[in-house]
C-alpha cells in the first residue's frame, strides 16, 4: 500500500452540507439583491464563499459588501447545518481503516475555519482529525491545488502518498492537480457525470470503502 496518508473534503463528503449551502446562498443573495439560481448552486458547489461572493458581486453589485454578504452566508449555513445536517454513512469503516493502519488524517475544506469546527463538532470526528486546513488559509480555492499541497506538508507527506475522498468535481480537479489519489464520492445524481473519471476510484458512498482501493 502506497498510501501514507487520508485526506477528507468535508461538505458533501463528511456532512450532507451542501443542500444548506444552497440553501443559505439562495436566500442571501435573495436578500441582498443579487441574482442566484440553482444552476448557480450546483456549478459553484466545491468553491469557497469568498469566491462566489466575489465572482457574483462582481457581476451585480449591491449596495452590502462582499465581506458582509459572506458572514451573513456563514451565519445562515451554519444554523442550517447544526440543525438539519445529516452526518455521512461510512465514516467510521473509512476511520477503521486509518487507525489500523495508524495512518495521519486530514481535512481540506473550502469552507471558513469558524463554520468549519461548527461543522466538525456536529460530524463528532475532532479528536480524529491531525491536521486541518480551510478555505480562509489560503490565497487559490478548488480546483486549484494548493489546499491539497498545504495539507500533505502538514501531514509531513508527498503529495501522492496521500488518499484523498471528495464529492464535488472542482474538488476531484483539486486533488488530482496535487497530484493525490482520490476517490470520488459525487453527490446524489451526479455519478454518472463523466466528469469525475479523473478520479482513481468511483464510489456511490463511503460505505462502500475497501482497503484495497488505497
């Protein structure tokens, strides 16, 4: 086995998070003026807030800054999330396999550290977690690879000792630009998406992680 190291993207993969995104975005930008639709929530899915607000402001721009917009996304996502959010099958068989192998673990989210440990206090995984690193901490989000890279030398690894497990195209594009392997666990509808063929292994949940796919 090749792999020294796991990686986990956190929406989508760890959290059924990603309809609260949608949620949260379509109701700010409804609040604030900017037009947003759900074909917007499913080509972002995977990019950091900031970027959205940014690439969305940018376009309309309304009188509530970007800055402000973004806490306000923040603040919605994370009621929405500690209430309704829906922790993922599968993650204790894919933790059994990190700690049998005593292989260090990390997160990389795009998702704001702040909303981040609220997110990760709901999963219940913190004491698992060695390493975590978060949108906020670095200048390019998803698909560019930079997160990746940041949590492989984190981790003390290279990156291709790492095994990464994400959900959304931009964040499969991420991972495979660091050089990682990656197994794709796309959303519901999404698996026959040609896109995630980049991946090196294809899976419908993490339920259906097995050892030998490291």
């Amino acid at each position: 086995m090749n792999t020294k190291a796991v990686i986990f993207d956190m929406d989508g993969v760890l959290i059924d998070s990603e309809p609260s995104w949608g949620q949260a975005m379509l109701e700010v930008m409804r609040e604030v003026g900017i037009p947003y639709t759900v074909d917007d929530v499913a080509r972002y899915q995977g990019v950091r807030v900031g970027d959205i607000v940014r690439a969305v402001w940018d376009a309309n721009p309304v009188p509530e800054s970007k800055e402000g917009i973004e806490k306000m996304i923040c603040r919605r996502v994370s009621e929405l999330v500690l209430d309704h959010g829906r922790v993922m099958d599968g993650i204790s068989g894919v933790l059994d396999f990190v700690r049998r192998e005593k292989l260090p673990l990390g997160l990389a989210t795009s998702t704001p550290r702040q909303v981040a440990v609220n997110f990760i206090k709901r999963i219940g995984i913190g004491g698992s977690i060695d390493v975590m690193c978060t949108g906020d901490e670095v200048t390019y989000g998803k698909p560019h690879p930079e997160i990746y890279l940041l949590c492989a030398s984190r981790l003390g690894v290279l990156p291709w000792e790492c095994l990464v497990f994400e959900d959304s195209v931009n964040g499969v594009l991420a991972a495979k630009a660091a050089r990682c392997r990656c197994i794709a666990v796309p959303g519901e509808g999404l698996f026959d998406d040609r896109r995630y063929g980049i991946a090196d292994v294809k899976i419908r949940s993490l339920l259906d992680f097995s050892p030998d796919m490291a």
